[in-house]
C-alpha cells in the first residue's frame, strides 16, 4: 500500500503523542492496580501493552485508506457488526451473567465496543447522503432503527450501559448535524415517554444499581460497596497522593474492578487532588485537538468522523469519571485509552486512527 508523501507530511505527530501519553499513563496504573494480577499466565499490564500493539497496527490500516473509502462501505460494515452481535447472542461467552464476548481464534472480542466506532461510521455516511435541512418522519424511523437495533441487542446481553452509550452518542451527532427541532423534539419526548416502561423490562441487578446511586448506604456491603469504596479511594488521595504502589484501597483489594471500571479511583489515590488535575487536563488537551481535526475538516463526512470519535472518547471520560466519583451510576464504561480492556483499547485506537485519516488529508480538497 503506497501512501502519499504529502500524507505523511502533514501528519499529525501532537495528537499521536496524546493518545500515547495517556495509555502510557494507564499502562503504569494498570501496573500499580494489577501487577499481581494474571490473564492466562500473564500479568494484566503486559496484556494491556500487547492490545496497544494491536491497535497500533489497526490504526495505521485505519488512517492509510482514505476515510471517504471506509464511508463508502459504512452500510456493509454496520451489518457486519449487526451480525456480530446477533452471534454473540446465540454463541457468546457468559461471564458474570452477561454475555457479551465472542472468542475469535482463541482471541476474546466483544462486538458491542466495536459498535461504538462503527456507528460513527454509519451516521456519517447517512448524513452526508442526507444534507438537507430538517427531517421528516420517515428519516426519524431510519435514523432510530440505526441506533435502535444495536441498542436493543446489546441491552440484551445484559449490557444497559454500553447501549444508553449508543444512545447518548447518536444524540450527540444529531445535534452536531442541526436536524430540524421537531425531529430532535420527537426524539427527546420519545425516550421520556419510554422511561417509566424501561424501569419494568430492567433486570433485578439493574434496578438494584439505580437505586444504590440514589443512596449509597442503603446496601453498604452489596450493591453499594464499589461507590462507596471508590469514594473513598479518591478521598484518601488529598492533595498529593499515597504515592506510586502506596495506596491502601488499591494495594488491599478494596477498591473493586480497580484495573478496568475503578482505574481513575486509583490514580487519585496515588496521585491526589494535583496528579487527577494534571490527567484531566491531559484530556481536555486531547478532546479540544480532536475538535479542531473536525473544525479544519474539508467536508461534511470528515467532519462527522471527527466529531463522533471525539464525542466517542468525552462522552467515555465524563461518564467514567462521574461514576466514579458516585454522580453517576456504575454502568461499566471504561476510561478511554486508560483502564485495562482488549476490546475498548483496540476500537480506541481505530477511532484515534480515524482522526489521523481527517487530519492528514484536509489539505487534498484544498483547490
């Protein structure tokens, strides 16, 4: 595959540096919460730097063919993920109760992550196709059935968070795009009428975490126990931190899920109030760079690639830091490119791919 020399020349070496300053980060926390910790005789922080390998591969394939080809077979590629999905269904993996991982050649995957990108992808090809101004009904059918059918599948697995993900995702790029008020209307009226109805279809364990949101205490040592644990976690942190493989929370195991869920908790106890302050501002820094990749995008589909993976990667931030922290439920979201996960670290990187392909070619429309 011979890449254009002018590709490489623009390309764009800050943001690269930001994605792997923070998995860098995250390997070194996932050491810190794990490295006693072994996956098929591997301890978890290898593991994580194996799948950085891998997504390092998949975004150079990402960004070397040209997002308006990857656009093009964005309807084929949706199906396919449909698909995947529908499979993990009849042949996934139970884990815990759930079933949301397909073994791929002795690899493990979970579709539902790739599904995050891959709606991306697909809205951005509607959208282009669709420019006009305002949407009528039949548009508000086809763009609730692109998000709805994923949405429903994964729900089933059970895997409620990853499919509100999708939603809130979705609203996102439609609200970017500008679609006419009484569709965005229609939209927000349906998912409130809906909302009572899905306190009913809700498993038991799901109500049980709603309501633990509502009040931590009412079940301390059950439903309870991973908030109020986290809490204390980054509590216990104060103005500088326990110190590198000094936190007691972490280093005793009573922060659960603390490599994958929990992993910001345990920077914050190791790295206090200052260490979670200079991270977060790690993240603005590479949240507000992939908004100007969509701002300087020469076309509409670019721009929508842009936008969705960098609503991909906030929307990942704000709602893992907020569960964490007890303003949000625990629905299972990890932090982007920093808690430990194959799948989540593999997607990431595809989507980091994705904003390089926009980046580096916003100079090939230029008359």
């Amino acid at each position: 595959m011979k890449m254009d020399r002018r590709l490489l020349i623009n390309f764009d070496w800050v943001f690269l540096g930001e994605v792997f300053l923070i998995s860098a980060i995250g390997i070194l926390n996932i050491y810190s919460a794990g490295h006693n910790l072994y996956v098929r005789g591997e301890p978890l922080y290898t593991k994580q730097i194996y799948w950085l390998l891998v997504g390092l591969v998949l975004m150079v394939i990402t960004f070397s063919v040209d997002y308006h080809t990857i656009i093009r077979h964005a309807y084929l590629i949706y199906l396919i993920s449909v698909a995947l999905l529908f499979l993990v269904s009849l042949y996934g993996d139970i884990t815990h109760g759930s079933q949301r991982w397909l073994v791929l050649w002795g690899f493990s995957f979970q579709p539902s992550e790739l599904m995050k990108l891959v709606l991306i992808i697909v809205l951005a090809r509607y959208f282009s196709d669709n420019p006009q101004e305002g949407y009528h009904l039949g548009n508000s059918l086809i763009l609730l059935a692109i998000v709805g059918v994923p949405s429903y599948l994964i729900a089933r697995q059970p895997d409620l968070g990853t499919a509100l993900f999708l939603v809130v995702l979705f609203l996102s790029i439609v609200v970017f795009v500008g679609v006419g008020w009484k569709v965005l209307v229609s939209f927000v009226a349906g998912g409130v009428m809906l909302t009572p109805l899905c306190w009913f279809i809700l498993k038991d364990y799901q109500k049980e975490r709603i309501l633990t949101f509502l009040d931590p205490e009412r079940d301390p040592l059950g439903t309870g126990y991973h908030i109020i644990q986290s809490i204390i976690a980054v509590g216990s942190g104060s103005l500088w931190g326990k110190g590198f493989l000094k936190g007691t929370q972490t280093q005793l195991k009573f922060l659960p899920e603390q490599q994958t869920d929990f992993a910001f908790s345990v920077f914050a106890e190791e790295w206090g109030f200052v260490g979670a302050l200079v991270l977060m501002f790690i993240f603005l820094a590479l949240i507000l760079w992939s908004l100007n990749i969509a701002r300087n995008s020469r076309d509409l589909p670019g721009a929508l690639l842009a936008f969705g993976v960098t609503m991909f990667v906030f929307w990942g931030i704000f709602i893992n830091i907020g569960m964490v922290l007890g303003i949000f439920p625990v629905v299972g979201i990890p932090l982007p490119f920093f808690s430990y996960g194959g799948s989540s670290m593999v997607v990431l990187m595809m989507g980091a791919g994705l904003l390089l392909n926009v980046s580096m070619r916003r100079f090939m429309l230029q008359p």
